[in-house]
C-alpha cells in the first residue's frame, strides 16, 4: 500500500509539474517592441516607381533588388534586410506591388494584393505621379486624392487588421528643381517630358513658370498634409514617417545619371534610412 501511495503521489507531482509549466508558457512575456515580422505574412510595398527602385540599376526600368522597402540587393539596407536581420523566419517573403506611374487611386487595388498575400507589414509612398502626370490642370484634386488614400488604406485595415503600415511623405520635388535647373544633364534629361508640370521649361525664370513651379509644391504640401491625417485617422497600426523623406536634402548625386529624377541606389538606401527611423520597428 505505501508503495502505491508513493507511485501515486509521484504521479501527481509529475501532473502538477506539466500544468505549471504550461501555464507560465501562456503567460505574456514582456517585449521591447512587436515588429510585423514576428508573423509569417512578410513585407509589401504599395506605391509608384520609387517604390519598384525604377532606374536604380542604370536602365530605365524597374530594379526591385534596389528598393527602399522591399529590397534585397546589397547595395541598399532597405527596411526588408533590417527586419531580415531581427527575424530569419521572413526571408523571400516580399511582395513588391508597387509600379510606375501609379496614383494615389491605384493604392486599392495593390493594398488587395497585399491582403492576399498575408502580408504583415506594408509601406506606402505615393503622391509623385499624382502631381506629376501631366501638367498643372492635370494634377489630382486634394480631395480626391484623400479619398483615394483613403479606400487602400481601408483595404489594408479590414483585410488586415493586425498588420503595420508605414505612410511615407512624398519628397520634396521642387527641391530636385532647385539643384538641378542649372545642370545641362539633368535638363537635358527633363526635356523628354519627365514631370512637366514641375521640370517643363526648367530654365526659363518667366512669372508663369514660376507660377506653375510653386504650385507643384504646395500641391505636394497638401498632399502630404492628407497622407498624416489619414494615417493617424487609421489608427495605431499606421505610422507617418512625420515629414522624414520629405525633409531630404535631395543632391544630384542621389539621383540615377539616366533620367536626373529618380533616386539611383545610393537615393534608395537614404529613403530607406530615413523611413526606417519612423518606422517604430527599429530595434
């Protein structure tokens, strides 16, 4: 009988043992922060030809080895290898939907793609095309612009309500215009219709070019003014880079030698150093 007694208690003690240990395995365990990479769903990029690396690899084209977000070249540490090196487990789980000459009523669509492909983190930078395609009469109203950031964001939050978005500002294009009028290559490169509303006519000082110049810029002033608030009206699962990329001092040699426009890979990786300071997932 004793020795029953013994194997029971022996039993017991071994049950108790199992259920402490499952119950502290349930307990929540303090963490510094809880990037998007700890889920399985990976990285997706949302935008226009910034976003795709565009130019980047010296061909007029899209280069997404050398994005800001989702890169996976070496030649930039895009906001992809920084989360590679916290959590090995999103390695080739990048989905880049972004694409040239996207506008803001593009984000839907791409956002959609982004929920099928369970994606955990999401950057958006959009903006440029809707200023720039075409010229001043041609741009996006504010309005419908908002409207259109809007509806992908809202795709993003009812798709996937748990995933971080990052809303990137759209950099500061009359800045390329002040550094880069004076530059024969860079008008010369201008000149094959590369943002009219802002590079047409790159020299010449007439009033209504000037005009016209200044309204690009307080056009992406508002815009950028809409992507904060629809952010914060997102919620705490978006993150506005707080005006970071627009506030880049943007100089020549961050530009590809092809189109004086796009950022080559020395541009991305700045655009991505930047944002990924605001980011929140910095460890």
């Amino acid at each position: 009988m004793p020795r029953r007694w013994v194997a029971a208690l022996a039993c017991l003690a071994a049950l108790v043992a199992l259920a402490c240990e499952g119950g502290n395995s349930a307990e929540p365990r303090p963490t510094t922060s809880a990037p998007p990479s700890s889920g399985p769903g990976g990285i997706a990029a949302l935008g226009d030809s910034i976003s795709t690396g565009f130019a980047s690899c010296l061909v007029l084209t899209s280069c997404e080895r050398n994005s800001w977000s989702t890169g996976d070249g070496l030649r930039v540490q895009s906001h992809y290898r920084r989360l590679l090196e916290q959590n090995a487990a999103i390695r080739d789980r990048t989905y880049n939907h972004a694409r040239p000459g996207a506008r803001a009523d593009a984000l839907a669509g791409q956002a959609q793609a982004a929920v099928r492909d369970r994606a955990d983190y999401v950057t958006v930078l959009i903006g440029a095309n809707d200023v720039c395609r075409g010229g001043v009469d041609a741009m996006t109203p504010v309005a419908q612009f908002r409207a259109d950031v809007d509806r992908g964001l809202r795709v993003l939050r009812t798709g996937r309500p748990k995933a971080r978005v990052l809303v990137v500002s759209i950099p500061d294009l009359y800045r390329l215009w002040e550094v880069g009028h004076d530059d024969a290559r860079a008008t010369r490169a201008w000149r094959r219709g590369i943002c009219p509303a802002l590079l047409a006519d790159a020299t010449s000082t007439a009033p209504a070019d000037r005009a016209r110049r200044a309204a690009v810029r307080d056009r992406i002033d508002a815009y950028n003014a809409e992507l904060k608030a629809a952010c914060r009206a997102y919620g705490s699962r978006c993150r506005h880079d707080g005006g970071a990329l627009h506030k880049v001092r943007f100089t020549l040699d961050l530009l590809n030698p092809l189109d004086w426009f796009h950022p080559n890979a020395t541009g991305q990786g700045r655009i991505a150093e930047v944002t990924w300071r605001s980011s929140g997932l910095a460890s």
